[in-house]
C-alpha cells in the first residue's frame, strides 16, 4: 500500500482578509468605470485600442487590483494565457528552466508546439535551482504556483527571487491560486502571471496575462484578430463573478480545513489517511483503507457529490468533487491511484462532504459483502 507523501500546502487568505480584498476589486472598479458602463458592453476591435473598450477597462481593472503594469485578457482560459504569455517570451530551441516533475498536460503541449528545450532543475533545493541559474542560459524560467508533485515544497516568492537575482525572467501558471492565496506570481515579482478566470467564476474560455508591459504587449500584438478578441460581455460577465470570489475561497478553505480535521480524528470509518494539498485545486487527499478509490467517485454521486470537475470551481461546480488524483500526481505516485480520492468541497459545508463519505463507503461495503454472498 502506498501511503500519502507529506504535502506541503500553500498559505490560504483569513475570511477577513477576502473581505477586504473583496472591497479593493470594486474600489479598482470603480476607478475605471463610470455606473452606466457596468450595464453596458461593446464588441470588435475598436479604432485605436484592438479590442472592446469594455475589455479594456477590466483590464485596467485587474491591473491595478494585481499591482502588474498591464494585464490582456485572452481566449483559451488559463491554457490560452500560458501559451499565449510563453509564445511571447520564448523561440524555438531556446532553453526553458522548468521545475524536475510531471509537467501539468496542457502546458506540456504548449511547450511541445512552441519546440523550446526544456531543462529541468528541482525547485524545492535552492542550492540546485541557484546552480542551474549560473552561467546565463537562460532568458525565462517557467514556474507553475501550485503542486505538480505531492511533496513539493517551494515557496514561490523564492524561486522567482532566485530567477530575479539570475537576470531571468519569469512566467508563471498562476491556475488554481489567484485569490485563494495571499499573492500570486505578479504580485511576488513575476514578469507574467498566467490563470483561467473561468476557474473564477467567469465565463468559459477566458484567461489573463498580467505582468510586465512589454510582454503583456506582446501577447496583444499576436493577438490582433477580431475573432480572438475576449469581447466586452464577456469580460464583464467575468468582473462581476470575480467581484465574490475571495469570500467564496476564504469559506472553501475553512470547510476543507474542518473535513480534515475531523478525518484525522477518526470520524468516518474506512479513512486511513487525508492529507491537505494543492493538487492543482487546493483539495483534501484521502487514503483508504482499502483498494476502492477508482469506483468511489461514482458511488460517491448517488448521494449528491459531483463524480468529474468542470473547471475546478467553475461556476458550474456548487456540490463537493469525489474525484480521482491529478494525471501529473499519479504520473509521480501511480500507486495511489487504488487507493486515494481527492475531495474539494466546492460550496458545500464539512457536514454533507463526510455524509456523502460515509454513505458511499458503506454502500462499497454492502455491495461487496453482497457480491461474496453472491446476492448481487
């Protein structure tokens, strides 16, 4: 049996300090758009500007909120931000510094398709990161904010200090961390943050690059098409979704926070082991006692858990994910595929995520206790 590997979980933000950043996106708001201009939203590639003016002021919007000096919105959601900030930065055959683990599979064809030369160092041993820094190789280094292996343990602010202090730039998967923890890539001193705000709450397809002018600049200039144009409904639809997106995650966090303890101590049988990570989502890592897990996600939907994520709070996932371990967590643990579920409580409170627990590993239990009766 394959037991959890120790996690090392990403700071989350106080439901006090959501409030307040809460407060802040519509102070940013408000600086840049008149009361009429809420209700109201444009199409196509204005004269002078390339893209609608109401896409313009969200970006405005999100640049100030990030602190980044520039922000586009692009189609493609946080897929279309990375390859769209990478296809900026990069060439062909140039050298890549990325993290030594499974790389998420989105990004590995990005970097496929873009035929850069990736060269792997471990980010968690700043004495190998600093070692493959020296010598000027390289222009960018790549850095995805939460966990592609289990037992990552960087701190991000580090990394991007170490590429700072190198003379390399640097870009950043930011999916899965924007405003569930205290400060994302840009705001640590990342030349692009790169995320999804679909996995905001916004709308399908839509994604940002935040960061440093010339690079954000780039990103527009390629994206020139009208048809590739994020159009101002849209960006409007995903301002006003983000506007109760820190209060929702600050909850979210404290649930999961709740399952686990009351995992740990016991509560519901069958439990061998949780673990909190940021297995892309920031979920609850639950060992069982018994080679079940690749079954329990559909039993686990009879009693009202979602089997398969949308966009991993998507504005579409309310009730709590009984789901299998990433594909880049079972590439480096593949053992724990028969064994562990990951559980994101999505909008649901800690009583129902340990009753649909509890009910679906008794159902398991019945039916086999059936089965070898040869009842069933």
């Amino acid at each position: 049996m394959t037991r959890l590997p120790e996690t090392y979980p990403l700071a989350t933000v106080p439901l006090a300090d959501a409030v307040a950043r809460q407060f802040r996106l519509l102070e940013c708001t408000a600086a840049h758009f008149e009361g009429p201009q809420l209700f109201e939203a444009d199409a196509g590639v204005v004269p002078g500007l390339g893209r609608p003016r109401t896409t313009a002021r969200v970006e405005a919007v999100l640049a100030a909120f990030l602190g980044a000096e520039d922000v586009a919105l692009v189609q493609g959601a946080g897929t279309g931000a990375i390859r769209a900030a990478l296809g900026a930065a990069v060439t062909s055959g140039e050298p890549l510094l990325i993290h030594r683990a499974p790389v998420y599979r989105s990004t590995a064809v990005t970097l496929r398709a873009l035929g850069v030369r990736e060269v792997e160092a471990d980010f968690n041993d700043a004495a190998a990161l600093k070692e493959a820094l020296a010598g000027g190789r390289f222009r960018f280094a790549y850095v995805q904010h939460t966990r592609q292996r289990l037992g990552d343990s960087y701190d991000l602010g580090d990394v991007l200090a170490a590429c700072a202090a190198a003379g390399v730039r640097s870009i950043v998967d930011d999916n899965y961390a924007v405003l569930r923890v205290p400060a994302c890539g840009v705001e640590l001193g990342a030349d692009a943050s790169c995320f999804s705000l679909f996995k905001l709450h916004g709308p399908e397809g839509v994604g940002v690059v935040a960061g440093a002018r010339d690079l954000v600049g780039r990103v527009r200039a390629d994206n020139y098409s009208g048809g590739g144009q994020v159009q101002g409904h849209q960006a409007l639809d995903a301002l006003r979704a983000l506007t109760h997106v820190p209060v929702m995650w600050a909850v979210q966090s404290q649930v999961g926070a709740e399952v686990a303890a009351r995992l740990a101590a016991g509560e519901v049988p069958g439990v061998a082991e949780v673990r909190i990570a940021n297995a892309q989502d920031r979920c609850l890592l639950v060992r069982l006692d018994r080679p079940v897990a690749r079954g329990l996600p559909a039993v686990a939907a009879r009693f009202g858990a979602a089997p398969y994520p949308v966009g991993a709070n998507s504005r579409y996932e309310i009730a709590p994910l009984f789901y299998r371990l990433s594909g880049s967590a079972l590439a480096d643990s593949p053992g724990l595929a028969d064994w562990a579920v990951r559980i994101n409580p999505m909008r649901a409170g800690a009583d129902l995520v340990l009753g649909i627990l509890r009910r679906a590993l008794a159902a398991i239990d019945s039916s086999e206790s059936l089965s070898s009766a040869g009842l069933d």
